[in-house]
C-alpha cells in the first residue's frame, strides 16, 4: 500500500470518527429539552396511596395536563422512611421527567434520626419549587377516654408503657413529634411505624394504635367520620381551617411549633435550562386556582417559588430539626 492511500484512509477515518461525535453531540442537544415530545413526567410519591401527598401530588399532576398537555403519572413508592422514592430518584436521568413530591421528613429529619440514610439532602438532589405548607395534628382514637392534650398526658401517666404512637415510617416528622410530645409531656410510649398515613389511619380507626401526629389534610377528613379526634395542631399559630383546635404552646408544651411543608424535587445536575422550565410548569400548576383550592380544604397553603428558594427552605428546616433532635437526645436508629 502506498503512502498516500494511507494518508486518505487515515482521513477518512477522522472524518467518520468526527461524524459520529457530532451525531452523538446533536443527540445530547435533542434530548436536552423540557419536555421531551411523547415522554410523561413521573411524580414518585413516597408515601402509599390514599394520603394527602398522594391527593396533592394527583391534583398537581391532572392541572399539568390541563395547562400544559403533558402526561403525567403519579407512582407511590412507599417504605424505608420514604427513602425508596428518594432512591428511585436518585438513579432517575436528570431531565425534568422524573421528580419526587418530598415530605420535609426526607431532607430534615432523616439524615438526623437514621443510621444509614442513602443519600446527601444537598448534594443528591435538585430542588424545583416549594408546593405547599401545612401543619401535622395530633390526632387519637375515638375510643380513648380523652378529650384533650390534658386528658392523654393524663391517661399516658396512669397507663405506662400502654400509650401506641403510630407513624408514617421511622425517623419522619409524623415519629420525631411524637418522640418530642412525649419527653416534653414526661410520658412514654410505644412506636408502631408505618408505609404511610393510609396504612396508619386503617390501625387508628380500630384502636389498634391509639395516637397519632397526622397531616392536617387527613387529619380534617377523618375526625369526621367520628373515629378519631383532633387534640392539637403542631404550629405557630392557630389554623384558620381549624380555628377550634389549640396549638401545643397554647397547652405549655414548646418546641412544637414547626409546620411541614412538601415540595418538587428532581435527582442531582439538572441543567439549568431544563430546571427552569420544570420550574415554570410546576409554579404554573402548584399556583392554579384549582390546586390552591384543592389544597387548601386540607389546612395546606400552596407557596410555588424560585428554585433558589426551596434551596434555602431544605437547609433551615435541615438545620432546625437537626438541632431539635439533638437537644432531645433522640439516638439514630
């Protein structure tokens, strides 16, 4: 073979090798769009179906389609303290498509009350928007002879060891309130964890467990069918959707005062064009008049923002409870 036809094969292989580097270039920029023609967006709730993230998550995701035509699909990926969703995210592309409608229990309690958290709440994550705020109740079993705070500290007292606190999954808001009622109110109790608040209310309904710190939403709905009780709203202040409901520092008992909020979160390095735009649908639904509504039957307020926001919320809510935690001395489990 001469040189020269091995100078023009040597050519001819550059060009091919250069061509298919800009056909794989011209790919990445197709698919770096939000959203992708034909491709639904997934909303991972962490928690079974049937509870108020569920409803929530739902309504978000049916005005999405109305507003912008995009198909969505709710799946509930419930166990581990709502880390399997977090999982499932976290091995989910980072192209808007995928994303997680988070319990604050996921990035401020988690990492400070489990042993073996996956994941890092600042580094595993993108944060969207903020989606709503809302207090989590104390609720118990209508079979308990108590009708208020007073009465089941009371009960709690002369009943050791028989009080059963249920929980929407180890670690999360719902078991680290209980855990601070109970030392603030020098009572004890038995921790009975669930996949979530349908699983949870099913057992309080038939007194199998008797206590239990709820989300306002289900809380409301479900004191009226007469089975359980609202006795407190974990708050600042007093619910304009529940005004007859006292909150814990009205009953001497502090540090109770912390709301819960949910929010949109995608898995780590969305670009941030494809952020902005994800940004822009959710904010657009979440700030809706039929999900406010919808969500605020339920004693939520939406409060849709900036991702750069929702940054700063995850690291005071990550900072408050981790200080909670510990002045409470409640060890990982």
């Amino acid at each position: 073979m001469n040189p020269m036809t091995i100078i023009n094969r040597r050519r001819t292989l550059k060009i091919m090798a250069a061509g298919v580097a800009l056909g794989a270039g011209a790919s990445s920029w197709a698919q770096a769009v939000f959203p992708q023609p034909g491709k639904p967006i997934r909303i991972l709730v962490p928690l079974a179906a049937g509870g108020s993230l569920d409803f929530q998550a739902r309504s978000i995701g049916q005005k999405i389609t109305e507003q912008s035509g995009i198909a969505v699909v709710v799946e509930n990926k419930p166990g581990a303290s709502m880390m399997l969703a977090a999982q499932e995210l976290m091995r989910s592309a980072p192209d808007g498509h995928t994303v997680m409608y988070s319990a604050s229990s996921i990035f401020a309690q988690n990492p400070h009350t489990l042993s073996n958290v996956p994941y890092d709440p600042f580094k595993d994550f993108t944060p969207i928007t903020m989606s709503a705020r809302g207090p989590l109740v104390l609720t118990v079993w209508s079979g308990m002879p108590v009708k208020s705070v007073a009465d089941l500290i009371a009960w709690a007292k002369a009943n050791p060891g028989k009080l059963v606190f249920g929980s929407f999954g180890m670690g999360t808001s719902s078991h680290v309130y209980a855990e601070a009622f109970a030392k603030r109110a020098g009572i004890e109790m038995v921790h009975v964890p669930y996949k979530g608040t349908a699983d949870a209310v099913k057992d309080l309904f038939e007194g199998r467990v008797m206590a239990y710190f709820d989300a306002a939403p289900t809380a409301i709905s479900n004191e009226k069918t007469g089975k359980v009780r609202m006795l407190a709203v974990a708050a600042p202040e007093r619910n304009k959707f529940m005004p007859q409901v006292p909150i814990f520092t009205e009953l001497g008992l502090a540090g109770l005062d912390v709301t819960s909020w949910v929010a949109i979160v995608g898995p780590a390095n969305i670009p941030a064009d494809i952020l902005a735009a994800v940004n822009k649908v959710f904010v657009q639904a979440i700030g809706s008049q039929a999900v406010t509504e919808a969500i605020a039957r339920g004693a939520y307020e939406t409060d849709p923002g900036p991702p750069q926001a929702l940054a700063k919320d995850i690291r005071e809510s990550y900072d408050r409870w981790g200080a909670m935690i510990k002045a409470m001395g409640m060890p990982k489990q």
